[in-house]
C-alpha cells in the first residue's frame, strides 16, 4: 500500500517528467511577472509623495517595468530554445499563455494604474476610467492569448493582432514618456488641474500634464490585441531589425531611470533626463511604424516564402 507521502512525490516526478528546458525558462518569465507586480505594490506608498520629490525618482516604477522587459526577452527565447531543445510539449503551450497574461497584460496594467491613479486623491471619474481602461486591457489581452493558442500550429509568418509582448512594449513607452515629460524640460512641467482628466478644481495632486493620454494608448492597444490586423512576427529581415532596435532603446531607457532613481540617492536636479525620454520616443515611432506597415510587411514577408519555396 503506497502512503498519502507517496503519491504526492510520484505526482511531483510526473509533473517535473513532462517539463522541457524552455518550459523552466517560461516559469521564469511568469515569475518576473510577478516580481513586477510586487515592485508595482512598493510603489503605492511613495507615490503617495509629491511628483518632484519622490514621484519621478521612486525606483519601484522602474523595477517593475525592467521585470517586464526581462520577461519579453524570455519570451522570444523560449520559442527558439523549445524548437531545438525540448522534446516534450505537453505543458508549453499553457505555460506560456499563463505567464504572458501575467507578465504583459496584468503587470503592465496594474503599473499604469498605480503610475496615474493620483494616489486616491483623484476624481471617481478618473478612477473609474482608469480601472476600465485596465480592464480593457487584461480582458483583451486573455483573449490575444487564448486565440493565439488556437492559432499556434499556423505557420504564417505574421500574428492576427498585436502581440501580448508588444502590448507590454506600447504600455511602458507611453507610461514612461507621459511620466517623464516634465522633468525633461519639454512642454509643459506638472499640473494641479487639467480640463481632460476629471480632475476636481480644488485639487492639490502633481501629475503629469499630459497623464490623460494613456487612456487612448490603452484603449487602442487593447483593441489591436483582438484585431485581425495582420503584423509580422519579426523574426527576419527589415521588421527582426527595427523590433531590435525597440527592444534595446527601451531596455537601455529603463536601466537609465532605475539608475538616477531614489534607490541610489541622485538628487532629480542634478539628472538629466532627456537621453531616457528620446530613447523612449524613439520607442514610440519604430513601435507606431510596425503597427501602421504592419499588414504591408506581412504581405511582402508572404511573398518571399512564396518565392523561395
């Protein structure tokens, strides 16, 4: 007779059997989710602070944002590595669909929310909006992902849609431009009051001036998620290239911010934060060109399969 002890151990061996190497590279990717969403929790309490006292320096919006990136960079490697490496995919696929909902749906949005949330002194207009807006963007990005896992076995050379990690990728620039905008010295520096976010009269909150943005952005990405806008997977050629070059300004921004953040005791008057905010903008443009050429990239992608088979 095999004791209770027993079985859970043989449960154990199994479960750990039917796992490859890119299947613990996926576990990773889902852990840093959620190391993003425990950063994301710290920063409550220091946003509670002025924008220029600790707002704009707090190094936990940074760390969760550079947790984020970890897991993109993950995830374009465990495809690779599963195809070559891993001989068992009983688990992959649902692995992955659960550590990408974590890591560029949940995350991203909590970050926002947290980032723009006025820290409880805003209107409940705002607050609504804002919450609905997060919604938007964890629904949509459940349902990229469950299509994406019926749409697996294509071997198309484009997605249906925006990418959950790209959905990652346009949350971040745009939180990190609209956050960052005052400090730099372009347009206009932090606001008590502004027409186009419900923002009470008698307000007292710093915020970015052009905070009211994100809403759109988010909104837009959601919708794209479930779109059957055709955008290559970028995996050769000109869109491998220019997604590269993406990946790196934002990672190179990233780290910059968490630098000169409070964690290492820069004072915000003695940083420059202009190299961060074009690294990022430049983000912004090669992310709204792949959107927009996307289909036309796709097509041309098509064509030289076609070709050369």
């Amino acid at each position: 007779m095999v004791s209770p002890t027993g079985w859970g151990i043989s449960f154990m061996k199994t479960t750990f059997r039917m796992m490859g190497i890119a299947d613990i590279i996926t576990l990773a990717n889902g852990l840093l989710g959620v190391a993003a969403l425990m950063f994301i929790v710290l920063a409550v309490e220091e946003l509670q602070n002025p924008y220029f006292a600790d707002g704009v320096k707090t190094n936990y919006i940074w760390g969760a944002m550079t947790c984020i990136l970890l897991s993109v960079i993950g995830d374009i490697v465990d495809g690779p590595v599963a195809r070559k490496y891993s001989k068992r995919k009983l688990l992959g696929g649902t692995l992955d669909v659960m550590s990408d909902c974590i890591s560029f749906c949940v995350a991203p949005a909590l970050l926002i929310f947290v980032m723009f949330g006025r820290w409880g002194e805003a209107s409940p207009a705002w607050t609504i909006s804002l919450g609905i807006a997060c919604a938007w963007v964890i629904v949509t990005g459940m349902l990229r992902l469950a299509r994406f896992q019926y749409e697996e076995a294509s071997d198309k050379s484009y997605f249906h849609g925006l990418a959950s990690p790209g959905n990652a990728m346009v949350l971040i620039t745009a939180a990190a431009l609209i956050w960052l905008q005052p400090s730099t010295g372009f347009g206009p520096a932090v606001s008590t009051e502004c027409i186009f976010c419900f923002e009470p009269s008698n307000s007292t909150v710093e915020k970015p001036y052009f905070d009211f943005l994100i809403l759109p952005v988010m909104v837009i990405s959601g919708g794209l998620m479930i779109a059957d806008r055709k955008l290559p997977k970028n995996k050769h050629g000109l869109p491998m290239k220019l997604s590269g070059i993406q990946l790196l300004s934002v990672v190179v921004a990233t780290t910059l911010s968490w630098i000169h953040s409070t964690e290492f005791a820069f004072e915000l008057d003695g940083i420059n934060t202009k190299p961060q905010f074009f690294l990022y903008s430049l983000s912004a443009i090669l992310l709204t060109y792949y959107i927009i050429t996307g289909p036309k990239m796709s097509e041309l992608q098509e064509q030289q399969i076609t070709e050369s088979e």
